[in-house]
C-alpha cells in the first residue's frame, strides 16, 4: 500500500480517535507524502524511514551508488591487471629459469668440448690420427643443434668447432660454415657477443685469405685492424692478429716492402694489446717476420738486431713448471722453428749458448740446437 492508502483509510476509520483530528493535520499528512517525508498514516518502521529517506535524496544516494560502482569496477580492474601481471612475471621468471639452466648446461658442455679440443686434439694430431679427431668433430657438430636455446653458447661452439678444422685439420672448407654460422648467431645475440662475432669474422676472412690467396680478404681485414686501432690504446689483440697475418700474406704474395711495414706497426702495438685466448700472438712473432724481410734485403746490420732482440727475450730459468720462463721460452722457440730457424747469424747464436747457463735445459737445448743448424748451414 502507498502512503495515499493510507491516509485514505485513516480518514475512514470507524473510531473517530483513530481519524485525523483536524483538516490541518490531514493536510500536513497529505504535503509530508509529497515531500516524501514519513506520514502519520502509516506504521514508523525503519524500512519506512529509510525508504522515504532515500526518495528525498535521491541525487545524492544516485551518485554516491555510482562512485561506490565505480570504486568497485576500479578494484576489481586493478585486481585483474595485477593478477595478469603477477602471472605473466610468475611465467618470465619460469622461462628466464628454465633459459638459464639451459644456459648453464650448455656452456658446460662448451666448456668441456672447448677443453677437450685443447687437450685432446693436439695428442691425436701429435700421433698423426685423424679418424678419432673426425669423429670427435662430428660429434660436436651434432651438440650445436642442441643449444639453440643458449645462442652463446652454440655460437662459441661453432667458434671452436671451425677453429679446430682450420687449426687442427688444415680442412679449411668446413672451417667457414661453422665460422659464419659463429658470427650469424653471435650477431643475432647482441652487444655482448660482438667480441665473439668479430673474432669469427676475423678468423673466417685469415683463413679464406690464406686458402685462396684472396687478395679481398687481406685487404678487409686491413680495414678492420684500422677501425679497430683507432678505439686503442689499449688495442684489440684481434686487430694487431689480423695485421701480422696480412703482413706474412704480403711477405709471401704481396709487397715485402707493405709486409715489413705491417710487421714494424705491429710490434709497435704489442705492448699495448688486450689480451685475448681467440687471438695468440707473441712479442716475437712480427720480429721473426721483419728477420726473413731485412735477410731476404740483404740489411746484415737490422737481420742482426733483430736477431739479438729475439735471443735477449729468452727469460732465465725460475723453477716454475709449467707457468712463467720456461713456458714463455717454448713459444719463442716455436716462432723460431716456424719462422727464423734458418736465418739466426751464427756468432750471435753462439753469443747467446754461452751466455745460457742461467736458462733451463730445454731452453739450451733449444740454443744448440739452433747454432747446429746455422754451423751446417754455414759449412754448405
């Protein structure tokens, strides 16, 4: 019933008490329904109340329902929001762990086949036995479709895997694939594998140089070293490498005159070079290059400074196996079986084998033998 029933069966009732006394509070009753204020007629009740509260303030009550919609749609917007993103950085969190078990895993493995190479294969390439190196490299061949969830790594190993073919094998073919698939990959990977990627790009362009006497190669890799030199000092090793390498390139199928003035840069650079294990490159390397170029030019006096030079950088002997003199003397002498044994003066050799007795037995050894090749040499 509304408030009108009411107030009609008020005016009606049978027990003149219970009907509106006087025609004023009939009209008070009838003017408080339509200001929606509670009326005499009807029972007092708190739902009354409260029904007619609502009525009077009906603006206020719309809005005050529709910032409390709003807040609720709002809460329950960021509550959604957050939750996706709680659950997509719960799933990047979970990828970013699996991706860096993978990554450990594989650099393991990198590790371990990058060890092997450097201890396995000189043995077998020692004892001249290719098979178990082929088989070795085919294997490790077949790893690198397994890391593609750990591009460094599969990079890095393509790196050693083009290496050993180039190094080990002198099977130069298959040394570019694996050296550009190194520098493809590394590439792809960013800023932190640009060190990866130039030295695949420098090892892949030596090795196409040398390979088939491709004159682009060596001049690339002169624009590259002169890029690179001008970040220095200090200077990239993989630079002052690529200059040695086009100098010896010259040497045998250029300019001797381009080749000795590579060589001099380079030993100029040396003691300023990063060092770096992709780029093993001794003081005494550009020194042995400059001894064949001022020998084959006939300048005695420069062949024989050059030559004293060479013999002075042997270090007495300390004790110490297998780090420090000793070590550093076996590469010098590899520079020299490889490049200068057949040029050392002979009375400068023999200057240097009296003057050993500090050194160790192999460095001596080494000093004889050398002056018995420049006597026979001589006695020719």
């Amino acid at each position: 019933k509304g408030d009108l029933d009411w107030i009609v069966m008020k005016c009606l009732e049978k027990d003149r008490r219970r009907r509106y006394e006087t025609a004023n509070n009939l009209a008070s009753d009838v003017q408080r329904h339509l200001e929606n204020e509670p009326v005499t007629a009807r029972p007092p009740s708190a739902a009354y109340r409260f029904q007619k509260m609502l009525r009077r303030h009906q603006g206020a009550v719309v809005a005050a329902i529709a910032i409390v919609l709003t807040l609720i749609l709002s809460l329950l917007f960021v509550s959604s929001a957050y939750l996706r993103e709680r659950r997509a950085r719960l799933e990047l969190t979970a990828a970013k762990r699996a991706t860096e078990a993978q990554t450990v895993r594989a650099d393991s493995v990198t590790r371990f086949m990058t060890g092997l190479f450097d201890d396995v294969l000189p043995q077998l390439q020692a004892a001249g036995i290719r098979g178990p190196i082929l088989r070795l490299l085919a294997v490790t061949e077949g790893l690198t479709k397994d890391l593609t969830n750990a591009p460094l790594a599969e990079a890095q190993l393509h790196f050693e895997i083009a290496s050993a073919y180039a190094d080990r094998m002198w099977d130069y073919e298959p040394s570019f694939s694996h050296f550009q698939e190194a520098e493809r990959i590394a590439a792809d990977f960013g800023p932190p594998a640009l060190e990866l990627k130039e030295a695949a790009y420098i090892h892949r362009r030596s090795t196409e140089m040398w390979e088939r006497i491709d004159t682009n190669a060596a001049n690339e890799l002169m624009e590259y070293s002169t890029l690179a030199l001008k970040r220095g000092p200090p200077y990239p090793a993989g630079a002052a490498w690529a200059l040695a390498t086009v100098s010896e390139f010259e040497m045998q199928y250029g300019s001797a005159d381009e080749s000795e003035r590579l060589a001099k840069q380079v030993s100029n650079i040396l003691p300023h070079v990063v060092k770096d294990s992709k780029f093993e490159i001794s003081a005494e390397y550009p020194l042995m290059l400059l001894l064949r170029l001022t020998t084959a030019r006939g300048a005695t006096e420069e062949t024989d400074s050059l030559a004293e030079s060479i013999l002075r950088s042997l270090q007495p002997d300390s004790g110490r196996q297998p780090w420090g003199p000793r070590a550093y003397n076996d590469q010098v002498f590899d520079s020299l079986w490889t490049y200068g044994w057949d040029l050392l003066p002979e009375p400068i050799l023999r200057r240097a084998v009296a003057n050993s007795s500090g050194y160790s037995r192999a460095t001596q050894g080494n000093l004889q033998r050398l002056l018995g090749v420049a006597v026979a040499r001589a006695g020719a």
